[in-house]
C-alpha cells in the first residue's frame, strides 16, 4: 500500500508538472501580447505626433513659410506669427503622446485577456494535482512530507504556487505567473532528477512535533521570498527601461510598459519580504528550541544554522538599510536578490554537500 501511494504521488507530480509547464506557456504568451499592444498603441501615436512635430519645429530658412507667416534670414518675424517651439518641447510632448496612448491601449483588460485567464487556471489545476501528490506521500509515509530533499521540494514549491495564487487576491500581480511558475519547474524539476528516494521511516532527531512548525514557517518564508525575488527583478528591468524611455534610447522589453512602475514594484517586494522575514524569524528560533530539544543546545554553529543565520542577516540588512539608510532603487532590489540566492544555495548546495547534523537530505 505505501509503495502503491508512494508511486502515485509521484505520477501526479509529472501530471502537475504538465500543466505548470502549459501554464508557463500561457503566462509568456501573455507577456508577448502585451509586448505586441504596446508596439501598436506606440505606432498609432508616432505619426500624427511626428506631424504635429514637424508642423511646429520645421527648420526656418531662406524665404520658408509656416502657415501664412513668412520670415526672411535675419529678419524679424512676421507681425502675429507665433514662436517655434524648440525641438526638446516637441520631443516632450510626443513622448507624452505615445505613453498615454500606451497606458490607454494597454492597461485596459491587460488581466483580463484569455491568455493570462488560461495561465491561471492551468496553474490552478497544477496546484490541485500537486497537492493531492503531496498529501499522498504524507499518507504513504505515515507523516508530514517534508522529512527529507524530494518531500521537502514536494512542500515547498508547493506552497511557493499557493501563495503566489492567494496573493493575487489581494494585489493584481497575475503578470509574475511566468517567473513564478518557471521557478518552480525548475526546482522541482531538479528534485525529479536529482532529490528522489523512496519513503524512509524518520531519523530519531526528526522525530518530533517541531519537525512541523520548524519547516512550515522555513517553507512559508521561502515561498514569500521567491515572490520579493521575482518582483525585484523586475524592478530592475523596469528600471532600466524608465531609464531607456527618459534618454530616448531603444527598449528591449516593451511589455514592461504595461506592468507597475519601478517604485511600485519596489514598495510591493519590500512589503512582501517583510512577511517573509518575519516567517524565516520563527524559523530561527523554532530551530533553536528544537537543538534544545534533540541535541541539548541551543546553538552549536552547524553549517546549516550558520547558513539559515547569513539569510537572516541578509533579509534584516535589506529591511534595515531601505527603511533607515535610505537604499532605494536597484541597491534594495539586489540585496533583495542576493537574500534569495542564499536561500537556494542554502537549500541546494548546503544541504546536499555539507555534512553536520542537519543531513537529511536522504541522498
């Protein structure tokens, strides 16, 4: 029976993985439509503000003429005849032009399209099977599912999707779905390859109610950091092009004209990180009184506490310097980046490479 379940879990795992990967699809298609509105919006605001341009800012030479006034070389202007505006105005306003056509075209119904309304249920019913998979190990080992690398993948890619799918009821923040779900492909992808081991009774030190309130806030904190991590890289990018837009250069990405400003994402990642931080706190000290427990200390300077202590250090740095030094902009968005980077280097390199008492990886 537990090797019956153990089997269908993992199928629905592949099921699950199926319809992520479907929905990674829709949710890039969506981005390439919303790339595509905005070239369109762009190139039917261009012309009639090009002529506009050129009906205002047209050299004045020898004997030329704007509307009935004429202007000779070194000549005063022709009594009524109005100033010409000089070109960088010009260049203003249709720069002005072309982004409020831009916010008109593009914004409206930009979360509503089919593409991102099938990228979401595709997810939905990805989340449906992962969870029945996850339950199933739990079922089949007679425990929680998270007592080593492939259960602990299970979970937390699990509840990475669940609260990227229960934060969008809160802020419309449907446009992450391809950064979030590519995430989790790859991470569960690696736990496919490289994570799987059969169901194991627990190692004694595991054998304890803390094994769940340690891991479930570890995991809740995670998945609010991949949520920070993905928003703050696309302030960067947002960044960029705001730059690109101001000095009149080539964009690279244009669907990032329909997404929030690079401000608002910042605020948003920021206010998410909070969360996460606060849950990876509780990670700590839960860890702690658990060493009490198992081991009779509180804190022994094992590779994994020293290393869920830097990701600690990192995420209080980022709160910390953005709150009271005053780190806007792409500084607060790479500590923020580099926080989740130990995370993963934490969970994949510190827990499979480095041997302490933490090794549970079942590898």
């Amino acid at each position: 029976m537990t090797e019956t379940l153990s089997t269908l879990s993992t199928v629905l795992i592949y099921v699950a993985m199926g319809f992520y990967a479907a929905a990674f699809i829709a949710f890039a298609l969506d981005l390439a439509r919303r790339s595509a509105r905005v070239t369109a919006a762009e190139a039917a605001s261009v012309p009639s503000a090009v002529a506009r341009r050129a009906e205002v800012a047209a050299p004045v030479g020898a004997g030329a003429t704007i509307g009935s006034s004429t202007t000779s070389v070194g000549g005063p202007p022709a009594s009524g005849a109005a100033s010409t505006p000089p070109p960088s105005s010009a260049l203003g306003r249709l720069s002005s032009r072309i982004s409020s056509r831009v916010e008109d075209e593009v914004m409206n119904g930009a979360e509503s399209s089919a593409s991102i309304r099938w990228a979401f249920g595709l997810t939905i019913a990805g989340f449906a099977f992962h969870l029945v998979a996850t339950v199933l190990r739990g079922i089949a080992a007679a425990r929680v599912p998270w007592a080593n690398m492939w259960e602990f993948s299970m979970t937390g890619t699990l509840v990475i999707v669940g609260v990227f799918l229960v934060a969008n009821l809160k802020w419309p923040i449907k446009y992450l779905g391809t950064f979030i779900v590519g995430l989790v492909l790859v991470l569960q992808g690696i736990a496919l390859l490289r994570y799987f081991v059969p169901v194991v009774p627990l190692q004694p030190a595991l054998q304890s109610y803390w094994l769940v309130i340690h891991i479930i806030v570890a995991v809740l904190g995670t998945a609010f950091f991949a949520l920070g991590f993905a928003l703050s890289g696309l302030q960067l990018l947002q960044y960029r092009r705001e730059r690109q837009v101001e000095e009149s250069r080539p964009q690279q990405f244009r669907f990032l004209a329909t997404l929030p400003s690079s401000v608002a994402l910042e605020n948003l990642a920021y206010r998410i990180n909070i969360v996460g931080f606060i849950a990876w706190t509780f990670t700590l000290i839960a860890g702690a009184i658990w060493a009490e427990k198992a081991w009779g200390r509180y804190w022994g300077w094992d590779t994994k506490e020293v290393w869920t202590f830097i990701i600690w250090v990192i995420y209080a740095g980022y709160i910390h310097a953005r709150a009271t030094r005053g780190w806007r902009g792409s500084r607060s968005a790479w500590l923020a980046i580099i926080g989740f980077a130990a995370v993963l280097f934490n969970f994949g390199i510190v827990n499979v490479f480095f041997h302490g008492l933490h090794a549970y990886s079942g590898l």
